[in-house]
C-alpha cells in the first residue's frame, strides 16, 4: 500500500492536481480519487481543465503580483522623493521669508540712502554756491589788497618826498621827529 506523499505525487504526475492541492486531503481521499480517475477519463479531463485554469491563474496571480511589487517600490520611491521635494520646497520657503525680509531691510536702506543723499547734493549745492561767493570775494579782496597796497606805497612815497623837503630845513627837534615818524611809517 503507497504513503499518501506517493499518492500526491501519482495525483500530480498523472493528473496534474498540484500536492498543495492535494495536502488537505486525507491518504483514503488520495486513494479513492487516485481509483475514481482511473475509471472516468471525462472526470480526469475536468481535473486537467482545472489544473490548467489553476495554472494560468498562478501565472496570473505571480505577473500581477511582481507588477504589485513593483509598483510598491516605485511608489515608496516615489513618496520618498515626494518627502524630499516637501522639505526643499519647506527650505525654500523659509529662504524665501527671510530673502523677503532682507530685501525689505535693503529697500528702507536705500530709501535711507536715496535720502540722505538728496540731502547732500542741497548741501553740495549750498556749498558751491558758498565757495563761489567766496572765491569772488577773495578776488575782490585781492584787489582791494592790491589798490590799498598801491595806496600806501603813494602815502609812503608823498610822506618820504615831504618828509625830505622838511629835513632841508634847520630846526632839529622837527627833523628829530619827522625821522622818528618816517622810521615808523616804513616799519
């Protein structure tokens, strides 16, 4: 008498019923099958027909089972460069904010500036105009320099010429004096 494990493997060499179809069975039920088949061919073609069907559905069952693998890794690959993209975009964000404040900063900066500078072109202004008056009023000074100086040398010059007329005259106390005035005069 054949183990039921011999009789899993007549039911799958024979009549193509796989042993983890078979597994459940009892050995008595593998035998009375084993026996019932061998009799009815119309019942061995129904197995196969089965067989075949649990066949095509196990090729079925592993393509769509790999596609489902596959499309989990692709998925946990794709929810990772998601995760990834999320905190970019997050950084991003927060570079954004403080690029934002900072050019805020850099405008009321450059308000300021643009301020302060329009301030100093009135004061370059001022200050031309200033240094203008100035300049002119150095020239007029030159020459009121120039026409005192003129005017002294004559005072001089009349006050030597009169001053050598009154010398040719005798009284010394006069002559004392008008020396002492002419050394002062010419300093």
């Amino acid at each position: 008498m054949s183990s039921k494990n011999e009789l899993q493997t007549l039911l799958k060499t024979q009549y193509g019923i796989n042993k983890n179809i078979s597994q459940p069975l009892a050995k008595e039920d593998c035998e009375k099958l084993v026996a019932t088949l061998a009799v009815q061919p119309s019942l061995v073609k129904l197995i196969q027909s089965f067989a075949s069907k649990n066949s095509d559905l196990s090729q079925n069952n592993r393509y769509y089972g790999q596609m489902r693998s596959q499309a989990e890794k692709k998925l946990k690959t794709i929810q990772a460069e998601y995760t990834q993209f999320e905190e970019q975009i997050a950084q991003l964000e927060q570079s954004k904010e403080k690029l934002a404040g900072r050019k805020q900063t850099l405008e009321a900066e450059i308000e300021h500036l643009t301020v302060q500078n329009q301030t100093l072109d009135t004061k370059v202004q001022t200050l031309t105009t200033r240094n203008d008056e100035l300049v002119e009023a150095n020239d007029q000074l030159k020459k009121d320099n120039k026409d005192l100086k003129n005017v002294v040398d004559q005072i001089k010059l009349r006050l030597a010429r009169d001053t050598k007329m009154l010398l040719k005259y005798e009284d010394s106390e006069i002559r004392k004096a008008l020396i002492r005035l002419f050394r002062w005069t010419l300093g």
